[in-house]
C-alpha cells in the first residue's frame, strides 16, 4: 500500500520521495529498516533519559537565621543558570522516603548552640542517624557547613552530615567545605569545586541558560553598611535595676533599607578603648605604629579598635600565636593531651589574658594583627514595625558586664552602644532578612509569642505591624524579667495594646519578686488548658531569646502541655510539635 499525505505524518514531498524508495527494497532490508529505526529511536529517548538524570541534583538546607537558606537558594540559581534541574528545599519540607530516589545531593547547613543542627534541620538529622536510614550506595554528594571557630563545635553538624551520608554509602562529589563567620568566598569556593565536578562527572556538557537573570545586589549590606544616625538612646531598667537594657532608635533615611517583623539588624560595633590600650601597653608597643588589614593601612590603636576580634579566643588564634613564643607551659596547653584543659581555658578570657599569662612574645604589631580575626556584626531582632516607624529601625540590646578570671568582662557591641553611643553619631548597620521567624500570612491567625528580657523585642514589630495592618487574629504574650517594678521592658505599650485589643492576652513572670524563682514556662503551664486550646485552633507560636536555658524549658513546657492537655503519649506529643514546626507553626529566634 502506498504512502498518503492524509494517513502519516510526511508532508506531500516526504511522502512522494518514500513511495518512490519502499517499492525497490526487498524484504530483509525492509526489516532491516523498520529494526534500525526503532533502536534508534530508542536509543534517542534513552540517551535523553541519562541526560535528564544527570542533571537532577537536589539541594537540602538547614537554617535557623536564614544564611544557609540564602546561600541553598542561591547556588540553586546558578545551578538552573547552567541548565540543571533544580529542587531546593527546608530539611524539615523533604519527604525521607524521596532520598533513595536522589541520585546528587548538596546539603548546605549551619550549626548553633553547642554543635546542635537548626530546627528545620532537626528531623531530617534524627532520620538519617537512626535505624531507618536507607542505604546510599547510588548517591553523589556534597556537604557545606557553615559555623564560627569562636564556638568548640565548629561546623559540627555539616560534619555530622558529611560523615553519616558517607557511612550510609554515599560517594563524595566534593569535599565538605567549612565556613566562618566570613563565608561568602569560602562558599563561592565550595560551588566551583561542586561545578566543576558536575561538568566532569557529567555525561552532557552544560551551557548557561540566557533567560536567567542575575539579582541587583543591594546598595547597603554587611560588606558596605549603612552608617544610620542614633535617633534615640536610652535605658529601658529602672533605677535600682541590675541590669541595663537601651532601647536604640536609628534612621535609615536615604538608605533604601527594608525589612520585616522578625528580621534582624547587623550592627558593627567597636572594642572598648580600654581593652585596646592595655594590649598595646602589655606589649609596649606605640599606638601610632602603622599596620594593615586587608590592604587597609592604620594606626594600631584604631586597627584594634574597629576592625579586629579580640575579646573572642578560638582554637585557631591561639595556634596562629604558637610560633611567636618559646613559652613551654603554652606550648604544653596547645597539644592535643591537654585539649580539655586548653577548651576550659578559653571560656571567658580573651586576647590580653593570653598575652599576660604566657609572654614573652616575640610578635611584631603586623604580625599580631594579622592573627587576629575581623570583628564581626553582631545581630539583634528588630523591634519596630516599617509600617508603624517609616525610615527608622529600632532594637533593644541587653549591656553584658560580668566577673571572671579577677577581671571585669564587657559585651563588645552591648556596651558600645550603652556607654559610648551619643545621639546624632553613625552606627554602620544592614539588614539581615530571617525567613524563619515571620508572621503568619493569614492576619486572622491566632500567636503566642514567649519572650522573656531582650527576647520580647521582635514582638514589639508583630503587634505594631498588626496594629498598622488592622490584623484581626488573637495574640498572646508570654514575658519575663527579674523585678515588676525596674525590669518591665515597654510595659506601657503593652498595656496600650492590651487596651485597644491588639494584644488580647498576656502573662508575666518576675523571677525575683517571690521566693520561689517563677518563669515564663511556669506561667505555661498555669494556662495550659488555654494555651493548647488556641494550638488547635490553629495558633503559631513563636519563642525568642536565650536557647541554653529559657528556649530549652519552654520546648519541655510545650511538649508537656501537648501531652496533657491532648491525651497523648510523649512521643505523640513531640510528633505534634514537630507536625506544627514542618508546618512553620513553631518558630524560633533564639541564641
């Protein structure tokens, strides 16, 4: 039968010229044809088969301030940019089952605590360290960890990562990477090796994709703060206090900046000029002796006060100073028999103890400062609304002063902006966007919100924020301090709110006005019929402040008031909890 334009796919022509081919073939290269093509075939959508796999790769990240997040996503963009398929997700949104199905995995996660992983990192950790684990002999991956070496545990759960996947199976695409606290290059790094390797191992070559469009950097971030003019400054405590908490107002005004309730504010502060003068006088040293930083040259003095770490003692800065002393009993304290002793020293004493206790030092003032870690941004939640305050950014900051090793030790950044911030000077600044820690979207949707101290700050922005919104949903606030009388941080603007029904309920918790030490779980645990009632209706909760000790206390509470109140095992209680943090019901700001 002939060939027709009406019955194949053949325009007219094709079909002209197969009718003229068929009739002369015989029937072995009929068959011949008729096998060749299909293989072909076959062989076409095979070969786009492998490509498609090769080219998968899955990006797991674990954040709890939201770095990780940025960089997961953002090596997500470069990587659709080169023409992969790309699926970026939270640890705690990836379904477990899906990884025996994942062929290339990146993992980008940070650590905090005491080498504890992130919260949305936490199940998916448990998961790959327990029983149930899958064997991963057919996964590639690659691990980027970020942390700060001012902490014992440095990078500790990208390691944990790293080494569990190996167990599991798992073949290297590319060593793990750790990261300080400056991680940008260190991770540009990691991406290039990950590239590379994923060109070579690769069975396509991979070409960038032109409609991808690259993000305009912002004009102020943490490498080009903004410097923001203090507005307002002042002591939040009550006299007879024994402590101090400044309420700091700052323009932003001509800066472009913006943020939301639950963002944080870096802030770039100095060292104290005493420290400063007593390591040049130890040393005895001139203070005008020029050096440089990072190409920058200065005196010594101003090099130490605004841009060198040294109240912070780590593990790499006192190896960085083993060569510059014949000191046994030093030496003796960095080898590895002595790593307790050496962990034990380090906690609260910095750069001038050292300098004390094990001179003499042969280190010039270039050779000191280049040991030296830069002076980090320290970060502080937001506590005003853009809404309710257009052009200003407010944050409330706890002055840290205390005794150890025959010594007062001081904040660096607390005690800059309580002692020697005026206003009307600049305070260099930028945001650091959180997306961990934000307002639920549906303004109907009831919050608790537990802040006891400095950890009630980024509520002051949500009820602001819900007050310029005209938001409906319930609020509930859990606070804590020493003393009613002297540490009752904003209590008018609470009061004020209670009033106008922006807040609908709240409790408090003076710990030192009884007897008995009362604190905001106690408080918890008095409503705790209440408090599960709003959790089935559907209420967030957001906990903020101190991890060690409050944050810790107030997950117990809550698994504990889960339990009771809804009839469960703990176990069950704790698979709630954890049901209500995958569902971003439960957020944590804490430090």
């Amino acid at each position: 039968m002939p060939f027709q334009v009406t019955n194949s796919p053949f325009n007219e022509k094709q079909v002209e010229l197969l009718n003229q081919l068929w009739p002369t073939l015989t029937s072995a290269q009929k068959l011949w044809l008729s096998g060749y093509l299909a293989a072909t075939e076959l062989g076409s959508v095979a070969v786009q088969q492998e490509v498609r796999a090769s080219k998968e790769v899955t990006i797991l990240y674990g954040s709890q301030t939201g770095n990780a997040q940025k960089l997961a996503e953002k090596t997500g963009e470069v990587l659709k940019s080169r023409g992969f398929h790309v699926n970026v997700s939270s640890m705690i949104d990836f379904k477990t089952n899906d990884l025996k199905k994942i062929e290339t995995l990146l993992i980008v996660v940070s650590t905090y605590g005491e080498g504890e992983p992130p919260d949305n990192a936490l199940p998916f950790y448990e998961f790959l360290h327990s029983k149930r684990a899958p064997k991963l002999d057919h996964l590639r991956f690659s691990v980027l960890a970020l942390g700060d070496t001012s902490y014992e545990h440095f990078c500790k759960t990208g390691r944990d990562f790293d080494k569990r996947l190996e167990e599991l199976g798992g073949k290297r695409l590319y060593e793990r990477v750790d990261c300080d606290v400056d991680y940008e290059e260190t991770a540009t790094t990691w991406l290039d090796g990950v590239l590379n390797e994923l060109d070579k191992q690769g069975k396509v070559s991979v070409v960038a994709t032109p409609s991808v469009q690259v993000k305009p950097a912002a004009l102020y971030s943490r490498k080009h703060p903004f410097q923001a003019e203090v507005l307002e400054n002042m002591n939040l405590n009550g006299r007879g206090s024994n402590k101090e908490t400044r309420h700091i107002e700052l323009s932003l005004e001509g800066s472009g900046l913006v943020f939301e309730p639950g963002d944080a504010l870096g802030v770039f502060p100095k060292n104290d000029p005493e420290l400063v003068d007593l390591i040049i006088q130890e040393m005895k040293w001139n203070p005008d002796t020029p050096v440089s930083v990072e190409g920058k040259e200065g005196s010594l003095r101003e090099v130490l006060l605004s841009y060198l770490e040294i109240t912070v003692l780590s593990e790499q800065l006192l190896q960085a100073f083993a060569s510059f002393s014949r000191n046994q009993v030093f030496h003796a304290l960095l080898s590895a028999e002595q790593e307790a002793k050496r962990k034990e020293y380090m906690k609260g004493r910095d750069v001038l103890d050292v300098l004390r206790e094990f001179g003499p030092w042969e280190m010039t003032p270039e050779q000191f400062v280049s040991s030296l870690r830069k002076l980090q941004p320290r970060f502080y939640s937001i506590a005003s609304s853009l809404l309710a305050y257009p052009d200003e950014v407010h944050i409330t900051v706890g002055a840290v002063r205390y005794e150890a090793h025959g010594r007062l030790r001081k904040g660096v950044c607390s005690t800059f902006c309580a002692e020697r911030l005026r206003i009307g000077d600049k305070l260099p600044v930028f945001v650091h966007h959180n997306p961990n820690f934000k307002l639920p979207k549906d303004a109907h949707t009831p919050i608790i919100m537990i802040g006891p101290g400095t950890g009630v700050a980024p509520f002051r922005s949500f009820l602001q924020e819900r007050e310029a919104t005209g938001a409906k949903g319930k609020s509930w606030l859990f606070f804590g301090d020493q003393h009613f009388v002297t540490d009752f941080l904003y209590q008018t603007e609470w009061q004020a709110w209670l009033k106008n029904g922006v807040l609908t309920k709240m409790d408090v918790a003076f710990s030192r006005d009884t007897d008995e030490k009362v604190y905001v779980q106690h408080r918890m645990l008095e409503q705790s019929k209440e408090l599960f009632r709003w959790l089935e209706e559907g209420a967030v909760v957001y906990v903020c402040g101190d991890k060690q000790r409050m944050a810790r206390d107030v997950h117990e509470t809550l698994i504990h008031i889960v339990a009771k109140e809804g009839k469960m095992t703990n176990e069950q209680a704790e698979a709630y909890v954890t049901e209500m943090q995958k569902k971003k019901r439960y957020q944590r700001d804490v430090y």
